[in-house]
C-alpha cells in the first residue's frame, strides 16, 4: 500500500472497494497532458482501470493547447470518510490548494474527480470489500483550470506570429512538492502581459540588465536572445552592464555580425570605460540599439560626453522637429573602491574623477554614484531646454519607492567636474528636475512592483519617460527572470503607439535597388559602352549639342533653343537608362 512518505513510495496491490462507485470525470482543459492526470488520478482513487471513451477526447478542438505550469495533482493520505460528494473538504485541504484562486480567482471548479459513496448491497462479506478504516489515495494540491477564453476577450497567455513565448506545455510527469510556494514576484508577469502588436503603429521597447554578453564564450545564447526578442516585436532594445570592452575590434564585429543576422535594418550605439584594459570583458558599459523601419527616423548617436562609458543614446527624429532622446544608462552600486578589485566599474570611474578632480583642483573625495546622477541630470537638462523627449531605461542599483526628492536644476559643463552640493545624489531628484515619470507604476497601481533583482528586496531597473509622451504607452510590464537573457536582473518593456510618438506614422525602408551596370566587372562596362556609343550614334547627338553649344557662344540663344535643349536631355537619359536594361538582360 502507498505509505505517506512524498519523497519515496512503496507499494501493495489493492482491490478496489465494493462500496465506491467511478464517476466520470469533469475535463478540465483541452491539454492531453491534463487528460492524463486525471485518468491516473482516477485509477489511483479506485484502483480500477477504466478506459476514457474516444469521443470525449474527439470532441475537444485542440489537445495541445500551451498552458503555464502550475502545481501538479498529487497523491496524499486520508480515511474514505475524508473523501464525499463534494470533493476534498476545505479543512482538509493543504495550504497549496488555494493557489489556484491567488492566481485566478475567476476560475472556480470543483475537483476533477469525485468519489459516490454507495449502501453496501446485503451480501456475503467478500474479500474484495473495503473496511471503512482502510487508507484511500485523495488528490491534492491543485491544477490549473483552463478554460476557452471568449471572443471578446483576449488571454493574455497566447502563442502568437510575432512574439514567441517559451514553451509552457506540461507532460504527464512534470510534478513538483506538494508545498513549494509560488513567488509571483518572480515566476509571474507584473503588469501587461505579452500580447500580440502591429509592429508598423508600435514601437516595443526593451530593457534588460544581461549581467555581461558572453559574446566570447557563449555566441549561441546571445543569438539565441536576439532571435526572441525579433519575435516579441521590439524596435528598441537597451543593455545596461554589458561588461563588453566595445572597443576591442573583434568583439564589435562579432555583435554586428549577430544583429545583421536577425534584422535587415539596425543601428546601435554602445559604451566602455576609458581604461587600461586591452582585453574582450571589461565591467560596466551600456548598449542601445534600434531594429527595423525605425532605423530610418536616427538622427544622431553618442556615449557618456565624460568619457566614462555610463550611459549611451540615439535621437529619432518626429513630426515638425520633435526630437525623442533614447538613453541607455548604468549605475554603479553601492560600494566603496578601497573593498572591490581594480578593474570594476566602481574604480574605473572612481580612478577617472579623481584625475579631473586634480586637474581641476576640485575639493573633496570623488562619489561614482553620486557623480553619475549630477552628470546625467545635467546633461539631461540641456536635451530638455531644447525641446527633446526623453526615454531613460537604466539600472540605478537604487529603489524609488516610499522615498522623497527634490527639484536641483544644475548647470551643465563638459569640461569641469559637475558639483554635487546641495544635490542628494537620488534618482528622485533626477527625475523631478528633469520632468520624467515612471510609466509602469502609472498604469498599475493596484499592486507595488516586485524587485528586480533577485537578491535585492525592491526595483532598481527602469523605464522613465517625460511626461509629454506618457499617453503615447499603450502597454508596459516586468517580466520573469531569464526569459530573454539569463540574468539576475528582469526586463521591463514599453510598446508606444508611435504615431503618438512621433507625430506621424513611419514609412517603411525601401530596399535597394537592383542594379544591372556593375562597373567591377569589365564586361558588363564594355558592353554598355558599346549599347550606348550606338545610341548616340543613331539620334545624333553629338551634332545637335554641337549646334547649341555655337548658338550659346554667338549669343543667337532663342526660346526655341531652350526647347531643343530639354529635348535632347530628354533623350540622352532615356538612352542611358536603355543601355543599362539592355547589359542587365
């Protein structure tokens, strides 16, 4: 018989009860994995095998619906005056059986299985009787219910042409304990969930901590992230703490050549410390890039102006000289450069201020974390006072939440080292300055945004925007830890209407087109040559320019002059443009 150990099991045979009777059981979901839980789930709870009629199977539509795990049926121990009517009593149940309405309190079903009790018959005492103080399997735990979605109403778990999700089927074998907690915070979406877009109206924007792009040692997952975030739609993808030295050759073909393999059309812009290093890995730096048709609205690229590869940015260009500013941004975190190694991020900067602070004979000790808030707000300000808009993804290593700042307005020079008295140093303060809000916590704020990363207790990953364009983000989530790159940061998204962005729809990038006359080879030049000499040649044109060329010097030139003239350019371009279809055959 099964002993009430979880970890290991042993096993007798055990003839079923006389006094049960199978009821059929209520299908859940179209899901062939769910199906076959609950035909094991029955012969478990009878110890009767009884196949399912072919036709419950043939009536569901589709059998292999995508679903997200959840908690598995499991087996545990109770009496057979336990199990009623009415499935598992509520005091009976384990704590892991109100999971299911924690994450979706509006699907409400009973168990999939029920037992009947029935009078025993007036009969001889078999052997196949069941005492009533015999142990029955019950099932607990629970299982998520799916359930067909409406039309009118979109779910927001689907498989979808342009954004691929990870795989979520379950398997007939995919069990966990029976008192594991789910941590929303991290196995769940905070906020929209991915949902399909029309990447001509919307522009997605990513943002990620990817702790280092392992381009050296690991190609293939980068490639690998790349090719999901084509499918999830996005037109801007933002990295901060690549820990890439951008400036060695080889490693910057090697991304060039990774994005020239999932999108036709890109262009980014990427950031490092001004150090010794000569190697592949250098801690620190940041990567904005922008995909597709939206390549063709860039206005300019730039780094950090202070040298210390902080942050990056691309302008786009919109309607009637709106400018939008695409920052790419990383913080240091907290600590001091005497505790970590010398080539951190910490003591680059720190090594960078505080030779400009002697050249400069600024006072005091310089603080990177404090330095690179007066920096960025500064430089910020100045975008401000000339009309930009501003979209800030960046990794502060700093919470917002339950916090005060202020409004510092500071004055902007690249030569000298930004004073950081009077200001708090805080990405608050940053903020209000600069006009920027939070657009997540705008359109959600039922429930507080779980950390984002996972050994902190709060969220440190951004994306800010001025208020200007706030109306212009139509969705905007978290979203679970190593679902695009593996990373102990989570990445947070935006999709903006970008018609509303940009004032105006965005056309698409027309190819480039084929040319039949290739000059490097010699025989296609030859044999235009010669199509074209013998058109000249047929519409005499060397003759009739030769006459208006001695019309212009003798000053005879008339209106009807003017006449010919256009004619005979006319029919030179029509002649070139003939010799180059007859070379291109």
């Amino acid at each position: 018989m099964w002993t009430p150990n979880h970890t290991s099991f042993s096993r007798d045979v055990i003839p079923p009860s006389s006094t049960c009777k199978y009821v059929e059981p209520i299908y859940m979901s179209p899901n062939l994995a769910q199906l076959s839980r609950q035909w094991m789930s029955s012969v478990l709870l009878t110890g009767m095998i009884v196949l399912l009629p072919p036709q419950v199977i043939l009536n569901h539509s589709s059998l292999h619906t995508p679903i997200q795990p959840s908690f598995a049926t499991l087996i545990q121990w109770g009496t057979l005056e336990s199990i009623s009517q009415e499935g598992i009593p509520p005091q009976k149940q384990p704590q892991v059986g109100n999971l299911l309405s924690q994450q979706a309190p509006h699907h409400k079903a009973k168990l999939t299985h029920q037992i009947e009790q029935t009078p025993p018959k007036e009969e001889p005492t078999s052997q196949m009787t069941m005492p009533t103080s015999q142990l029955l399997p019950k099932i607990s735990g629970a299982q998520k219910i799916i359930t067909t979605p409406s039309k009118n109403k979109s779910s927001k778990h689907q498989s979808i042409k342009k954004r691929l999700q990870p795989p979520t089927q379950l398997t007939l074998f995919d069990t966990v304990e029976a008192f594991r907690t789910i941590n929303p915070d991290k196995d769940e979406v905070w906020g929209h969930h991915i949902e399909e877009i029309d990447i001509d109206t919307t522009i997605c924007l990513f943002f990620n901590n990817p702790n280092g792009l392992k381009l050296t040692t690991d190609p293939q997952s980068i490639q690998y992230s790349l090719s999901l975030l084509s499918s999830l739609g996005a037109g801007g993808i933002c990295l901060a703490e690549t820990n890439i030295n951008w400036g060695n050759y080889q490693v910057s073909q090697r991304f060039w050549s990774l994005i020239k393999q999932t999108w036709q059309h890109s262009t980014y812009t990427t950031s490092h410390g001004e150090g010794p290093i000569v190697g592949e890995i250098q801690p620190g730096g940041t990567l904005t890039t922008i995909m597709n048709k939206w390549t063709s609205r860039v206005l300019e690229r730039g780094t950090d102006p202070f040298g210390m590869g902080r942050w990056t940015y691309i302008t786009l260009r919109g309607k009637e000289g709106r400018k939008i500013l695409l920052v790419t941004a990383y913080r240091v975190c907290v600590q001091s450069p005497s505790s970590v190694g010398p080539t951190t991020s910490t003591n680059q900067q720190f090594q960078h201020l505080s030779k400009q602070f002697r050249k400069t004979n600024t006072p005091g000790n310089p603080n990177p974390r404090n330095q690179f808030i007066v920096d960025l707000q500064a430089w910020l300000e100045v975008k401000v006072k000339d009309n930009y808009f501003i979209i800030l993804s960046l990794d502060a290593n700093e919470g917002i939440y339950g916090k005060t700042g202020h409004i510092h307005p500071l004055d902007y020079n690249e030569e000298h080292p930004i004073s950081t008295k009077g200001h708090d140093g805080s990405l608050l303060t940053l903020m209000n300055t600069c006009g920027l809000c939070d657009p997540l916590t705008l359109q959600h704020i039922e429930h507080p945004p779980p950390p984002t990363y996972n050994r902190g207790n709060e969220r440190i990953d951004y994306i800010l925007v001025s208020i200007g364009i706030l109306l212009a983000v139509q969705r905007s989530g978290i979203l679970p830890y190593d679902q695009y790159f593996i990373s102990d940061h989570r990445p947070c998204y935006l999709d903006f209407d970008s018609k509303l962005l940009f004032g105006q729809s965005t056309s698409h990038i027309a190819p480039p087109q084929y040319r039949g006359l290739q000059l490097y080879d010699p025989r296609i030049v030859k044999e235009y040559q010669a199509v074209l000499e013998k058109q000249i040649k047929y519409h005499k044109l060397d003759s009739k320019i030769q006459e208006l060329m001695e019309k212009a010097e003798s000053g005879t030139w008339d209106d009807t002059n003017t006449t010919q003239y256009e004619h005979i350019d006319q029919l030179f371009t029509q002649t070139l443009i003939a010799a180059e279809h007859k070379v291109s055959r």
